[in-house]
C-alpha cells in the first residue's frame, strides 16, 4: 500500500476548440478541435521527481498548466493533497497557488522586463506574507543566495541577464514562496549545454535542500532519466507508459517507448545504428486515429488496436503501459501471450 | 584539422571572419583550418555564438553585410575565397549544396514544392522539362516523401517539419552535390523524427558519396553520424579528432566540460561536471586562451597567451596549454 | 569548472543615452507652455487693444507678425493663443487617455463577450468621420471650448482602448503572465501592476499625436465657429478672421498657420521621445 498521492490527475481531457467556421454551421459539425489531452491518470507522490516525457504536440505542457491551474480541465479533476483543485474557495486557491509553483520554459518571456529582480521578489513575498515587511530584503539576499545569484543582481532587470541566469531568477521567484511541488515546464531546453547542467545540478541540490517534489516536464529523454524517479511517457495527449525510472529505461513495455529511446542520439559513438526508430510521422491532432493512438506508426499493431483503445495496466511493479500486447519488450516472458 | 588529402574534398585554411559592429569589431570566426574528405562526414559542434553556423556560410561566402571574410577556401583545387561571384554561383547549389535548420524559412511559401526543385534542376542541369518532372520525383523517393507523386503539387505549409527538412534536401539533392553543408538540421525537429532524417543523411552519404560539413550543438548527434569532428569555442577550434577518440579521451577542458554536462547512463541524480559562466561576447574576449575564465585548469599563462591549435597525436589536435592534464584527469574520473 | 559554486558576475551596467528627439520637444513644448502661463512676457502688445492708427500693417520691425483689420497686434495674439491651444492639447485628450487606457485593459484582459462589445462601440464609431462626430455633437450642445472637451472625450477614449486593448491581449498570453496568475496575484494587480507597464506605450505616444491633432481640431471648430468664441485668441479664430484678407494680408492668418505646425511638431517629437525612453529592453 503506497502513501497518498500529493497530486492526483484523474481521467483528465482538454480540447482547444477552433473557432466555429461557416462550414460548420452550414454542416452542423462541432468545430474543430484539438485534443490536447486524452483521459490521462497521474499520481505524484510527496519528495519525487516525476519525469514527463513526450515530443512535440504529446500534450505535456498543457497537463503541466494543469497541474498549477492555468488550464482548467474539460473533463476529470485535478486532486492535491486530495482535494479538487478546481473547487478550491477563493483562501484555499491562494494557498493552493502558493504551494505548487511553475517555472516556465522561455528565459525572455517568463519575466517581466518591467520589474527589477528585487521587486518580482519581495512582490512574492508581500502578496504571500511570506515575511514581514523590514525581513524582505534579507530575504532577497538569501533567495539570490539560493539560486546562486551575487546580491548585486537584485537590482537588476531581466535585460540584463543571460539565459541561464534568468531561469535562476525564475526559480528564485518560485521559491520565494516555498512552495512544496515545483512545475518545471521544458526548464532548460531553451539554454546550451554547459548552461542546461548548472541549472539542473541547481534543481537538484534544492530538491534534496528544500525537499521539493518536482515534475519535470522536458522532451529531452537524458535529461528526464537524469532527474526524475519515476517516468510518464506521453503521446498525442495520453500517457502510454508510467514507471520507475530504471524499469522503463531498461525495457521500455510499449512501442512508442522504445521507439522513443531508441531514437534519442546515444552519446557513445560505437552504438552507432542504421536503422530509423520510428517510421512515419505523428497523425493530424484534429483527427485522431480509432483505437490506439500510436496505430499509425506502431510496427506491432494487429485488429485490436485499430478498434479499441488500451488503457494502462500492470507491468510490474509500479509499472504501467497502454498497449494491447502484454508481453511487448517484457525482459523474460513467461508464456508468449495466448491470443 | 587537416589530414593529408589527394585531390577532390574541402580544405579550409585560416578562415575568418569579421564583423564591425557600431559597439565594436567581432572576429566571429578565427583563423578556422579543416579539411573534409570524399565522402566524410565532419561534426562541427559548438554552443550558441561559437562562430559555427558562420563558419559554414563563410566557406561559401554567404555572409552578409558587414562580416568580411578571409582566408582559403580550397574545393576540390580551386580556390573559392579567389573566385569571381558568378563562378562561385555556379558552385553554390550545385557541387556544394546547403541545409538549414528552419527549412520553413528557407523554403518559398507561395510555390509548390515541385516548381522549386525543378527549378534547382533547370539551374544546375541540362535536364530538359520531361526529364526534371521524373527526377523531381525520384527525389522525393529518394529523400523518403510518401505518396511523392501528389506531394510534389503541395505547399511549403502543408508539410509538417520533418517532411519540409526532406523536401530541403531533396532541392539540395537536385544537383547531385559533392558537399553538403547542413546547419543545425535536426535542432527544429522533434527526436524520432531528427532520427529519421540523420539516418536518411548516412544513407545519402553512402550512396552518393557525398560529404557532409555537419554544425550542431548537440553531441548525440555528432556521436550517431560524424566520422570526425572540431569542437569550437569562441570563433576558433579547440579541439579535433576522430568521433570516438575526442569522445573517448576529451584534451580539451571545454570539450571535457560539454561531454560532462550532458547526462549519463548510470549516473542518474548526480551533479552533473557543468562549465560555470557562460560563454564570452565576441567583442571583449577575454585575453589569452578565450575559455580561461570558465576553466579550472587555467594558469598564468592560460590568461596571457593564447593556446595554438597544435596536432599532439595522429589525426589528433587540441589549443590548451595543459590537455595532458585535462587527459589525464578524465582517464581517472 | 565545479559542480556549480562559483557565483557568476554580472557585466556592467549600461546607461542609455537621451534620445535626440527628447531635446527637440522639451525646446518647442517648453517654450510653448512658457508662453501659455506667462504670455504677458512674451507678448509686445495688448493682444485685444484695437489701435486704428496701424490697421493691416504688412510685418515690420514694430510688428513683426503684422497688424489685423482693427489694428490689433498679431504676435501678440499669436502668443496670447497658447493659453486656449495647449489647454486645448491637454483637456480634449488627457481624459481620454486616462479612461480609454483603463477600459482597455479591461477589455483586452477579460477578453470575450467584453472585447466582442467593444468591438460594437468601435464599429460604431469609426463609422463616422472623427470630425464629423464631433461637430453633430458640438451643434447638439452648443458652441463653445466646454461643449467641445465633452464630444472630443465622448468619442476619443475609444481609440485609445483599442490600442490598449490589442497590446494587453499580447501582453497576457506570455508567460509571465501566467507566472504572475500561478502566484495567486489578484486581477487588479496582474492587470494593472504587470501587463499594463509592458502595454501602454502606444497609448502614450499616440497622446502625444493627439495632443498635436487636438489643437487642429480646435482651430478647425474655432474656425467654424463651434469652438473658441471670438474675441478670444485662438489659433482656428485667428485664421478665420484672416481668411477674407488673404490676398491682401496674408499675415493674418499664416502665423497662427505656422504656430499650429510648429506646436504639433513639438508633440510629435514628444512622441517620438516618448517612444524611446519606453522602449522596453528584452
């Protein structure tokens, strides 16, 4: 029996909807819509780092703004610390605000050019009463501390920061109100490599400091496997494999899994392949396939995943995946699955 | 890095060039010196502002306005940097072909992608109307384009990134090329799809025997597909060597430092080997050795003088003043 | 290179330099608001003593600007008419400024049903020629410079709510924005303390175009006979009385002419300078 979830997603689903054309009308037709996220289930358990992994379009970013309330949920609910989050009084939803904070992926956009390091700060701190008033700038001095910025740089403005050092601030800003899960949406994927290790050797370090929970959303699978305990892999809106981190790394138990994996470049150079991961491309998310989401490019689908769509279930421990072959990548098969 | 060559390939010798600026003079690319041989891929890799993408116009001569360029550019016996403009027209998209990494910017959004294939045929060959309709097709094939036939009437729009890189290389492909420069070609593209295209490069290279002068950032993406690569750090190269050496026994401590960064199997939830600071501003580098601030090797002489890129083994070549420590230190990590 | 110790420095700050514009309008617009509070320093003559000795003198070096139909001096009514001019500039446009900015914030914050109302009352509006409008609205009231701050005001806070309005709606889909709602801040201060500063630029500097084109519309309505009453000095009225002389002095009514171009370059310059200081650095 595991502890209770800290956050809890429970069959969620979000749709942004075209605006309605005159065809539509004419037809009758809903309009267009994507299908950001598709009955998706996700726990996040207290002091782990949940890794979300997906390419382009998956729908991680949209379930990130999810988690923290700037998207509602089309259908299903969002539990934390076992309440509905969309039911939240207006106390509770500031509380709630506080305590599942979100840094954001663009250095330049995230900030605002307005307002000096110093006052996106103590703004945190007043609004929240994290301190009293004559406290605020020690506070400054330890948050910049912190996130390893000079004290200096309190009086600066986002111009006058790089990349790397505004994602510091952006952390800074989010710890300012110690918050106890951090939403970390593509933290590092705008920044170069030697920069992209400071800041997760930063996240880190506070992770264990501040006992954090994070969820860390990233298309980077290295980075995800570096960080995260356990692992959502995601596609066009669903998550098709959740596990362990070293379980799903080892043997990957769906096809877009593996796929995925096997495609990210390995850093070795003799592990060199010839042979491309994943054919085809991701379908039009207006029209979705029937059935299994990933039957347009799986080199496994037969009948039923054409027609019927698998949900998550056991793998091992802790170990689920959507795919209608039990047995996929299963590192020592029992029976081969009785069809 | 220059190995001995008979005849045909890239020989680049001293390449820089310069930008002045209204804040002052940039030299973005320092005296580069490579070599890509027949059918060789080169990695050149290096983070934002290195000089890479620069460089690669620069070979070409497709810098614009205020960079100066300088230096030998020798293709295949002739000298580009000597040649006249419509000469080395004649060479651009032809035996030297390009690819960028936003192929939506690159690519003509109001014609269809057959008219701008055929239009790199009608340039480069003297294939007549018939036949460029038939080889447009076939480069499509060739690059992997589903249903070639109906695409080829399409839109730049109507493709999704993947397949706009694809018809990229088709048009680069047009002229049968000898050398392909690719500038960040994947970066765009989601990571089962940058395989699909790398994969599709390889094979190109082996069935043409095209080399590829390959700019990127990312390092898996040198280890899945050069033979050799040059790491750059503020305009100049640091380090040089086969794929598997320089990935093997890193001399160079920035090279070192990037490999580091990236994260490990096996090492999960540990403190990555970072590069504090971040990269220096053309205009004011830094004295001596450009990475001595960000270095935890650097003496007095790192900050006074300026490591030359020098060979140490064969095929081999770094600019540090103490790459057998940096050597050794990493056999020991 | 650590595992990530070391504090990074910061470059040095830079300071920018004022714009060129900046020094072009605090000359004009100064000299203009001196003239508009103490115009009796400026001004040679009394600028409503009729003096039938000079009547429709040409420019000379006692009357530089000439002298009217009753003799009366024409720089010194000239300057006499910045009082009326630039209370024009600021009354017909501060208040829409200040209203149309708050609306729309509102409006480009809020966004649907709100913005899809406004765009009934921009509709309605921009149906109409601006001086047109006015003018119905005037006539409606009844001549005169009171009548005249309603209808401009009435009518001209829209186009600053559209611009505020368009700039707002950028402003809140970036992601700071969205920081700012995942803190928990209220309405209010996201709207007003964060997007409004990264928002209102436009809105400043096309005040300060409207101030220019403020004080052509109240010379048009003075020319008309709806705005400044006779014998007031002000620019529109100096320019119709001229207007039966015009072959025969032209002094009349070109001075006031130039003085209305030189004030509006004064804020178009503003504007430009304005502009400037506001940019925003990213």
């Amino acid at each position: 029996m595991r502890e209770m979830p800290l956050i809890s997603v429970e069959g969620v689903s979000k749709r942004f909807r075209f605006p309605r054309t005159a065809s539509d009308i004419l037809t009758g037709r809903p309009p267009a819509a994507v299908h950001a996220l598709n009955n998706v289930d996700l726990e996040v358990y207290r002091g782990e780092t949940l890794g979300i992994v997906g390419e382009s379009g998956c729908g991680k970013s949209t379930l990130a703004r999810c988690l923290v309330r700037l998207l509602e949920p089309d259908e299903g609910l969002v539990r934390f610390d076992g309440k509905d989050i969309s039911l939240l009084r207006p106390g509770e939803r500031r509380a709630f605000n506080r305590r599942v904070q979100m840094i954001f992926q663009d250095p330049y956009s995230s900030l605002n050019p307005r307002m000096s390091v110093r006052q996106v700060l103590s703004e945190a701190l007043s609004v929240h009463a994290m301190r009293p008033k004559a406290d605020i700038p020690t506070r400054i001095t330890e948050l910049l501390g912190l996130v390893r910025l000079p004290a200096d740089a309190a009086d600066r403005y986002p111009h006058e920061f790089s990349g790397g050092q505004r994602q510091r601030i952006g952390i800074a800003r989010a710890l300012a109100v110690e918050p106890d899960v951090l939403v970390a949406d593509e933290l590092v994927s705008a920044l170069d490599v030697s920069v992209q290790a400071q800041v997760i050797n930063l996240l880190l370090d506070l992770q264990e400091r501040l006992k954090l929970t994070v969820v860390f959303v990233a298309h980077d699978l290295r980075l995800v496997r570096h960080i995260s305990h356990r692992v959502a892999v995601m596609y066009l809106g669903k998550v098709v494999e959740i596990s362990p981190t070293e379980a799903l790394f080892a043997a990957p138990r769906h096809p877009y899994s593996k796929a995925l994996l096997d495609a990210a470049p390995e850093l070795d150079p003799s592990r060199r392949t010839r042979v491309a991961a994943a054919r085809g491309e991701l379908p039009n998310p207006l029209d979705l396939p029937a059935g299994c989401l990933f039957n347009t490019r799986c080199p496994f689908a037969f009948e039923r995943c054409f027609a019927e769509r698998p949900a998550l279930s056991a793998r091992g421990p802790a170990h689920f995946a959507a795919c209608h072959l039990p047995d996929f990548g299963n590192p020592a098969p029992e029976t081969i699955a009785a069809q | 890095m220059t190995v001995p060559m008979p005849g045909g390939g890239l020989k680049v010798r001293g390449l820089t060039t310069t930008f002045v600026t209204p804040r002052g003079r940039a030299t973005v690319v320092d005296g580069i010196s490579l070599d890509v041989a027949p059918g060789e891929i080169v990695g050149l890799v290096g983070e934002s502002g290195s000089g890479k993408s620069i460089t690669l116009r620069s070979i070409v001569r497709l810098v614009r306005e205020p960079g100066k360029v300088s230096g030998q550019v020798e293709w295949q016996g002739r000298d580009l940097m000597a040649m006249s403009e419509a000469d080395l027209r004649k060479v651009r998209g032809a035996e030297i072909a390009m690819i960028f990494q936003e192929p939506m910017t690159a690519l003509n959004p109001v014609l269809p992608v057959r008219l701008q294939i055929e239009e790199n045929l009608s340039a480069h060959t003297t294939l007549d109307r018939r036949a460029r309709r038939q080889r447009a097709l076939e480069l499509m094939n060739i690059v992997g384009i589903p249903a070639a036939e109906r695409r080829l009437d399409e839109y730049p729009h109507q493709f999704s990134g993947g397949m706009r890189q694809r018809v990229m290389i088709a048009i680069a492909l047009a002229s049968s090329p000898k050398l392909l420069l690719a500038d960040e070609p994947t970066t765009a593209l989601d990571v089962t799809i940058q395989d699909q295209i790398l994969k599709l490069i390889l094979d190109l290279r082996d069935r043409f025997g095209m080399s590829v002068l390959f700019v990127t950032h990312d390092l898996g993406v040198v280890a899945a597909t050069c033979d050799r690569m040059a790491v750059m750090y503020a305009g100049r190269i640091v380090e040089t060597g086969t794929v598997a050496q320089v990935f093997a026994e890193p001399h160079h401590p920035y090279t070192r430092g990037l490999l580091g960064s990236v994260p490990r199997i096996g090492a999960e939830r540990s403190m990555l080997l970072s590069i504090e600071g971040a990269p220096p501003g053309l205009i004011d580098l830094p004295e001596g050795c450009a990475f001595h601030p960000r270095c935890a090797f650097a003496t007095d002489r790192c900050r006074a003088e300026r490591p030359p890129l020098e060979r140490f083994a064969a095929g081999r070549e770094v600019a540090c003043f103490h790459h057998r420590t940096v050597a050794a230190m990493a056999e020991a990590a | 290179m650590s595992t990530g110790t070391v504090q990074i420095a910061l470059p040095a700050k830079r300071r920018r330099a004022l714009p060129g514009t900046l020094v072009g309008a605090i000359i004009v617009l100064g000299a203009s608001l001196a003239m508009a509070f103490f115009p009796g320093l400026f001004a040679p003559y009394d600028p409503t003593a009729f003096d039938y000795n000079a009547i429709m003198q040409a420019p000379s070096a006692a009357h530089p600007f000439g002298t009217d139909n009753f003799g009366r001096d024409m720089l010194s009514r000239v300057i006499h008419a910045y009082r009326i001019d630039m209370q024009i500039a600021v009354f017909a446009t501060t208040a829409p400024f200040v209203f149309g900015t708050i609306v729309g914030a509102l409006v480009g914050y809020v966004g649907g049903w709100a913005e899809a109302l406004f765009g009934r009352v921009v509709d309605a509006v921009i149906t109409f020629p601006f001086l047109v409008l006015v003018i119905a609205i005037v006539s409606v009231l009844g001549p005169g410079l009171g009548n005249m701050y309603i209808a401009v005001g009435v009518i001209g806070w829209v186009f600053y709510a559209r611009l505020v309005a368009a700039e707002i709606k950028i402003q809140r889909r970036l992601d700071y924005a969205d920081a700012a709602r995942g803190m928990g801040y209220g309405h209010t201060r996201i709207i007003f303390r964060h997007l409004l500063p990264n928002a209102i630029t436009p809105a400043v500097v096309y005040w300060m175009t409207d101030m220019a084109l403020a004080i052509l519309l109240g010379s048009s309505l003075g020319y008309l006979g709806l705005g400044a009453q006779p014998p007031a000095a002000e620019w529109g009225v100096l320019i119709a009385d001229g207007k039966n002389f015009m072959t025969t002095a032209w002094w009349v009514s070109v001075f006031p002419g130039i003085a209305i171009v030189i004030t509006g370059l004064g804020f178009s310059l503003a504007g430009d300078a304005l502009a400037d200081l506001l940019r925003v650095n990213r």
